[in-house]
C-alpha cells in the first residue's frame, strides 16, 4: 500500500548526506493486474482490507456499480475519516471500518457481506508517511511511533528500542528486518540509550547510519531502512496479522470469489505463499506417510503457484513498485475436488 512522501527534511549521516526521494501522486501498486485478475463486475461486494488512501477503493467502485459495494478497512482512523469524507457520494455502496486484519471476519459478518473479492495491499501508506507525527519516516523528525492506530494503545518504537536488551533488539532488527549489521546496530543502540533514551526517528536513524561502516552502507537504501522495517513489523505485530487476516479472507469469500494479496517484503510474500499454497492442497499429511490421515481438503484454487511481478513500465513510473509482488486465489466451493 505505497504512496508518496511529503518533501522530508534531509538529515545528516557520518561523513555524508542522505538525500530524501521527491515527493510523487499517491498511486496504487499493480492496479492493472489486480483488476485483470480478480475482474471485478457490477454487483460485487468487495472488501478492500487495506484502505489506505482509498486508490484501490475507488477503482474497485467505478467497476462495481451499480449494485455492488466495497466494505474498506483499515487500522488508521486517519484513512478511514479520510475516505468517508471522499467517497460519501456513494452512499451505502461505501463503507469504511477502523480494524484490523484480524477484525476482518467479525466485521464482515457485523456487515452481512459475504465478498466476491477480498483484495489486501499490504505495507505502509503515504498517509502515515508523509505525517512525522506518525514516527515512520527516517527522512523527517518525529516521535518514535510506528503504531498503525495511535489511539490503540501497546508499544511503540521507542518502547522497544529503549527497553529490549542487546540480544533482543539484534534478533529483532536480523529476524524482522533481515539487517546483516544487526548486532553492530543493536550494540550502538543499547550504548547510546545510556546517556539518553531514543525519543525521534532522526536520532534512531543517525545511530543506526554510524553504527554501519561506510563503505558497507547498503547501495540504494538508506541505511536504517531494515531496522525501521522490523520495529514497524514488531510494534503492529504484522506477520500474525497478516495470518489471521488471510484464513479470515477466506473465510468470508462466496465459493468463486477471489483473493489478490500485494506484498512488499520477502516476510510477507513467504508468509502469504506458504498459507495459500496449503489452503491449495489436498493433503498436508508428512511426504514420507503412505496413507492420507489428516483430512485436509484443499479450500483454494491457485490461478498461478508463481507471484505476478509490476511492469516494467510501472517500476519505470514508481520505482517504489519494484518489490511488489501480487498473489491471487479463488475460493472453492465445499464440494469441489
């Protein structure tokens, strides 16, 4: 769920500077694919998981009517008065929710909807990026956040970071963030918090860049990237999310209805890949188990056991594009084999 940045103060790194990217129009990811391949036609109810800035959410509209419905959730009560106040022309055909993915089936059942389409972009959205209240950003100053919902409660970045020992935060920032320099950074976090705790994403972002030779800063990214990617997967516990999200999507899916997930990260694609491919399968019984016992039924069908990449075209045009990968699915009916 990308979208754009304000234009960002620029902040000084040991020995160098890092340059913000220019601001872009807000535009969803892989638009064209997700409408090719879930099809949305008059008269569907769709649920848009992610709202976001409310791109897919008007497509899908423009598509569906008349006689169809999009139900958009979101765990920002930002996006959610955003879009309402946007799309109050369509009246009841659009409705707009504060939950989370794990909210998703109580919601749509609290709805009466039961969904022709399910659509989940996953990530993060220009609306919370571009606002440095917010703590997402290493480009701009702001408190050390990262919560989805800021009025939910639960720990924020800085709880983290200023409470987890050393081990704890190198295991986060290798397991979440994938970060090579975990430790090295996690070892400069836990020195530096003893003259002073972390309080913004600029003094976060500055002790992560020195933490990290020079020379071993990564080509195309900002060196505190990882490190802001895992605290942001930690503080809105986005993989178990993510989980219940995806069996909560099928779950409230007609027989025929279809399922398109964009991820961003290789976490999230593994996650969604691993779940969907065993909803697929017939039998999850051990390889070696020459006789099925566990009653598995496959409730998915894959249109493709390979994700659908963005155009190069559209990488050319949003470059923020170029790690998105799309996954579809539809569901079966009880009786399909």
């Amino acid at each position: 769920m990308l979208g754009v940045m304000s234009k960002p103060r620029q902040i000084r790194r040991p020995g160098a500077q890092w340059r913000a990217a220019p601001a872009r129009v807000h535009e969803p990811v892989m638009l064209a694919e997700l409408l090719e391949h879930l099809a949305p036609r008059p008269g569907d109810h769709v649920v848009d998981a992610t709202l976001g800035g409310g791109g897919t959410a008007a497509a899908f509209l423009s598509r569906i009517l008349p006689g169809g419905r999009v139900l958009a959730l979101d765990r920002d009560p930002v996006a959610v008065a955003r879009a309402q106040e946007r799309f109050a022309q369509y009246g009841g055909a659009f409705q707009a929710r504060v939950a989370s993915f794990s909210e998703l089936e109580k919601v749509a059942q609290e709805d009466g909807l039961q969904a022709d389409i399910v659509v989940m972009d996953l990530g993060i959205s220009s609306i919370q990026l571009d606002d440095p209240d917010r703590g997402f950003s290493f480009q701009v100053e702001g408190p050390l956040d990262m919560r989805m919902n800021p009025h939910s409660g639960g720990v924020t970045a800085a709880d983290i970071v200023n409470t987890s020992n050393e081990e704890e935060l190198a295991n986060l920032f290798f397991s979440l963030g994938q970060e090579r320099h975990a430790r090295a950074i996690a070892r400069a976090i836990v020195t530096q918090r003893l003259v002073a705790p972390f309080l913004t994403t600029t003094q976060l972002a500055e002790a992560t860049a020195a933490a990290i030779p020079r020379r071993l800063w990564p080509p195309h990214i900002h060196p505190a990237t990882r490190v802001f990617l895992a605290l942001r997967i930690a503080v809105n516990d986005e993989l178990n999310e993510l989980q219940a999200g995806l069996l909560a999507a099928i779950q409230i899916l007609r027989p025929g209805g279809r399922l398109g997930v964009i991820s961003f990260h290789s976490l999230e694609d593994t996650a969604a890949k691993r779940l969907l491919h065993n909803l697929a399968m017939n039998c999850v019984c051990p390889p070696p188990q020459p006789i099925c016992t566990c009653a598995h039924r496959a409730s998915l069908r894959l249109p493709s056991r390979r994700a659908l990449r963005p155009s190069a075209e559209e990488v050319a045009r949003n470059p923020r594009a170029r790690s998105a990968l799309l996954r579809t699915a539809i569901r079966l009916a009880p009786a399909d084999p």
